[in-house]
C-alpha cells in the first residue's frame, strides 16, 4: 500500500499536461518509432513531477524517487482510455509489465522485477498500482508478464482528463537530422 504522502505527491504531478503531451505523439505509433514514444512519455512525467522523480531507465525501474526512498515504473498506454464515455472508471485493467523476446524462464513474477509503485498512463488519466497489487494480479505469459487488476485495485491520481490543448512537435524529424548529422562521412 502506498502511504498517503506519496499519493498526495503524486496527485499533484501536471497530469493534464502528461496526457495532453502523450496524447500529441500520433507520430510516434509506427511500429519502428513505438519504443521511443515510451521513452518521450518517461521523460515527460519526469519533467511533470514537480522534481519528484529522477529517471533512470533501468529494467523493472523508471524512476527513483528519492524524497520516499522508492522506485518507480511507468507504463505509458497512451492509446487506450482510463474512463468510460460516460466519466467512470473502466471494469477492469491490463498491464504489460515486460517482455523478454523468448527469455522468460519464470513461472510466477519475482518480486525483485517489480518497483514500489507503478504509474500507469493512459489518454485520459493516470492511476498507480503498488508491488503488492501487481504480484497479486501478476501473470506469466509466454514471452511476458500481464497484471488484469478490476477498478477496485486502482488508485486514482489524476482524475478524468478532458485534453484542452494539442501540440505540434517535430520530434520525429529533429531526431533523424540528428542521427543524420552524427553519422560520419566516408
């Protein structure tokens, strides 16, 4: 369970400007281009954290986060909703946690694989989940591990997000001209 100074901590994240800013990454839903779009949503919750939060990229560790002592994974689903048309929370969730490419030998999630909190983003709104909640709903499957959790196991910190703002970036292309400067001629 997290206590309530790391949820009051959390709900005061700039969650309207994660989303909006996730929700402006269509370009980044290429197949090619996906894994970055996790990265940039990483970063961003890093910048939106009021400096709570330290990135790291680590497995199984996003963040540390070294006012509680604790580590933090993110899980960006910037694709898929939080709320229902009508403002309630969804039945029920799933969460990726990893995939191993075929090196999976576990049959259950070791508890060493999973950070003190997960911070789950959607399109709409963000909620977290405590290790003892993922090992709970943890399950190996074939090259990964998925948590399916009912709305009950979530805590909300965001609330519903209407996005009032879209931005244009050119990330995308500022990132190939630099991989194109950094490239040395023949």
């Amino acid at each position: 369970m997290l206590n309530t100074e790391i949820l009051t901590d959390l709900k005061a994240f700039n969650w309207q400007g994660i989303v909006e800013y996730g929700n402006s990454l269509e370009d980044f839903n290429d197949a090619q281009w996906r894994f970055l779009k996790g990265l940039i949503a990483e970063l961003t919750v890093e910048t939106h954290s009021n400096n709570n939060l330290k990135y790291v990229g680590e497995d199984h560790r996003d963040y540390v986060w070294p006012k509680h002592n604790i580590d933090v994974e993110l899980k960006s689903q910037l694709s898929d909703n939080m709320y229902k048309k009508d403002g309630s929370l969804r039945k029920n969730y799933e969460v990726k946690l990893s995939n191993t490419n075929g090196t999976n030998k576990n049959k259950t999630l070791p508890e060493s694989h999973v950070a003190d909190c997960v911070i789950v983003v959607r399109n709409d709104g963000a909620f977290v989940l405590d290790k003892k909640t993922v090992l709970k709903h943890a399950k190996v499957q074939g090259d990964g591990v998925v948590v399916k959790v009912p709305k009950a196991a979530i805590t909300e910190v965001s609330g519903r997000i209407l996005c009032e703002n879209t931005y244009n970036n050119n990330l995308k292309q500022l990132i190939m001209d630099a991989i194109r400067n950094d490239i040395p001629g023949l």
